[in-house]
C-alpha cells in the first residue's frame, strides 16, 4: 500500500545499534558517577569522613582538618568535603574549617572507635627491624622525601575516586594492622598488601601524575601518583619501575611489575592511599 513506511534494511538496523551502544557506554558513567565520584564513607580511625558544605556557596571554598587541606569537591552543584580521618584519631565529635570569601566556620562530624588485629611477622635480615646506625642519616633523607610526596597539592576539579585494584591477587594483608617485627611493636599497617607472582604488571587505579619514583630502604623500589587535590597512592615493594617523573597516567595504565625489594618477605604490592596527608584504607575506594 501507499501509505505503508519502508523498513530499514538490516544493514542500517544493525549500525544503529551499534551506536546506541556506543553512546550508551560513554553516557552511563557520567549519569551514574557525575564529573567526580566519591569513596566509600567510613568514619572511624583509617576511614574517610564525607561533609555537605550547608548554603549557596559561590565561590570555591577551602578546608581544613588538624593543619592539613582537605579535598572539596562540586558534586551535583553543591560543595562536599572529603576528609580522611588519621588511624591515630580519638573516638568522638571532631571539626573542620571552612573558609568561604570572608566568611569562616566549622562542621562537626563523629568518629567512632575501632581496634585493629595484630599481625606478626617474621624477617629473615634483622636491618630491616633495627637499622644500622650507618643507615639512619639515610632514612632521615629518604622520610623527608616520602612525606613532602604526601603533602603534594594539585588543583583538581574532576577526580574520579571509584578506583580499580591495581593487581589481580590475594590479599595477604589488610589496612590497620597492629605490626609487630621478629616481636619488636612497630606501626600499624597503612595500606593493602596483594600477593601476586614476580614480574606481574601494576596497574594505576585512576588517573593521576606520577610526582615521584625511586628505591627506599623499607618500601624499595616505588612509585607515587597524585590524583588531585592531596589524593595519593603509593605501589611499594615493585621489582621494575615502569614510569617516570611528571609522567601523565591513565587509569588502567602499567606503572610498574610485583617484587620483593625493601622489607618484603614475599613477592606483593604494598598499595597505599593519602587523603589530607592522612593514610586510609584503600579498599573504601573499590
């Protein structure tokens, strides 16, 4: 009949679900996560705290919790600071500053306790435990190093903290772990540990910027990325560094392969993450 419309051809069809699946794939992440995606919250010791900054903030505002500035962030036209809460922090009411033009003021949130198992490890080369007094100038170096790599600030407006494992493997040893060394009391654990095979690729969770590399005496051979706005990870322990200073990562991008350099017992990645300056559990950012 006349009036009758033509069917497309199969040919045409098929291309136009091909690009509806395209868009799709592009377009789902953004409804889903918007310009910035946020970890998991989590507010004890190690965790992170999430805060709405209340009223119609015009300008960006700044933010900070004991000395160090945190991360804040445009999510759905309103302001939210994400603020990583120290293992050493005291259950109860805690504040941050807010700063906004010429007008400052405090939000209270609430952190609850939390104790964390002992883990006991063995190591073969007792340096490791106790330094020789030759290499402790070198350490003091090698800290100042470290720590001005976690106080790194960038500016950053879209920072997509919905990371990825940087290595398929077991996880041999949790965040927050009590340590203690052939029986000596050490630190708690600041990060994840992954077994996983010799010479197995590292991959970078997220997009960043490689702001250091080199060989330490307890992490050996490292890499630090910064992923805006005081957000950084630390991949420890790599046989093979694979990047360089300044280098621009993208998420999914090889960083470096599994070792046993620095105090390992084992072929792993020490996986870190810094917020404010302040160690949290990586796992609330998978």
């Amino acid at each position: 009949m006349s009036g009758d419309r033509p069917r497309p051809s199969p040919h045409i069809l098929m291309k136009t679900i091909i690009q509806f699946f395209i868009l799709a794939f592009f377009l789902i992440p953004i409804l889903c996560f918007g310009a910035s995606s946020l970890p998991k919250e989590s507010l004890v010791p190690g965790g992170i705290a999430i805060l709405k900054i209340p009223g119609k903030v015009k300008s960006v505002p700044t933010g900070y919790f004991q000395q160090h500035r945190l991360m804040i962030l445009n999510i759905k036209n309103h302001w939210e600071a994400i603020v990583g809460i120290p293992l050493a922090a005291k259950a109860g009411i805690h504040y941050i500053s807010i700063t906004e033009g010429k007008k400052t003021f405090q939000l209270a949130f609430k952190i609850q306790s939390k104790k964390y198992p002992a883990e006991y490890i063995t190591l073969k080369h007792k340096k490791y435990v106790m330094p020789k007094k030759e290499f402790l100038e070198a350490l003091k170096k090698q800290q100042k190093i470290i720590q001005h790599c976690f106080m790194h600030w960038r500016d950053e407006k879209i920072i997509n903290m919905h990371f990825k494992m940087p290595v398929d493997g077991r996880i041999s040893s949790r965040f927050g772990f009590q340590r203690y060394y052939n029986g000596e009391k050490r630190s708690q654990h600041r990060g994840i540990d992954i077994a996983a095979s010799h010479g197995v690729y590292v991959r970078a969770p997220g997009n960043g910027i490689v702001i250091n590399t080199g060989k330490y005496y307890f992490t050996g051979k490292t890499v630090f990325i910064d992923h805006g706005q005081n957000l950084i990870t630390v991949y420890a322990h790599l046989h093979k560094i694979l990047v360089h200073k300044n280098q621009v990562i993208k998420r999914g991008q090889i960083i470096g392969t599994i070792g046993r350099t620095g105090r390992a017992t084992g072929p792993h990645l020490h996986w870190g993450v810094s917020l404010n300056n302040t160690r949290v559990d990586p796992m609330l950012f998978l």
